[in-house]
C-alpha cells in the first residue's frame, strides 16, 4: 500500500514532511486510517507500472535501415565478399535483382531470399546472420 494526500491526491514521499513533522516512511504500519486522514493522508493501492511491451529476439520483426544495414556490412568487414557473391550469381535476372537490391534498398528485412542465397557465399550462417542484425538494429 502506498500513501497519498487526500487533498490532492498526490503520492506522499517518506521524506517529505508533513505541517513541518517528518513521519516514518512505514507510517502506515504504526497508525491507524483515522490518525493517518488526521494528518491528511490516506491509503491507497500501490501504484504498478504500466507493463513493457516484449522485446522481440527475432530479427525478422527489424527491418534495417539503409544506414544500418550497410554499417552491419562494414563492421562485419563483408562487402567486398558480398560484391563477389553477388557478381557470381549465374542467372542474370537473380543477379540484377540481387544487386538492385543491396545497392538501392530503403528499407532491409531479414526474411529476404537474398540472405539465404549470400550467407554461404560470404562464409556466414543464419545465426551469424541474425546476431549481426539483432546488433545493426541498435545504430542509429
């Protein structure tokens, strides 16, 4: 339980004198209602705070940005890797829209094909991949 005035309903803090008087913080364990409504104080729930939405830990649920994703690239030291892989693709439709892809994209999602079709080619697995992008999220 937590205590508030009754006058304007804020929350008392144990610091906080009353008419001059500093009360124990467990003040409401040693009185009873009536001698604390004589000092202007009353009972009430004590306040929860409002729940915190789940963090999600699966990358698909981030998009990167082009900022992101191409700092991912760079601190993971790839891009001339992920130039290769993409110069190798053989069919030449897959190949210009793998690379219209990575050089023209507004916005990255982890479930694009391109990153199951580059990731052996660049030497990384799905984990490798979805720990960089769990930590590219965070650039801003």
């Amino acid at each position: 339980m937590a205590l508030r005035f009754i006058s304007d309903k804020k929350l008392w803090d144990a610091r906080q004198p009353i008419d001059g008087v500093k009360h124990p913080a467990n003040i409401e364990k040693l009185w009873s209602t009536e001698d604390l409504e004589a000092i202007g104080l009353e009972l009430v729930p004590t306040p929860t705070p409002a729940p915190q939405p789940e963090t999600s830990t699966d990358p698909a649920d981030y998009p990167l940005t082009p900022v992101q994703f191409r700092a991912m690239v760079e601190l993971l030291g790839k891009g001339p890797e992920i130039e290769a892989a993409i110069s190798g693709i053989e069919d030449a439709a897959i190949r210009a829209v793998a690379r219209a892809k990575y050089e023209y994209s507004t916005e990255f999602e982890r479930s694009d094909d391109l990153f199951e079709l580059l990731a052996p080619q660049i030497g990384m697995t799905d984990a490798d991949i979805d720990a960089a992008w769990m930590t590219a999220k965070e650039l801003k």
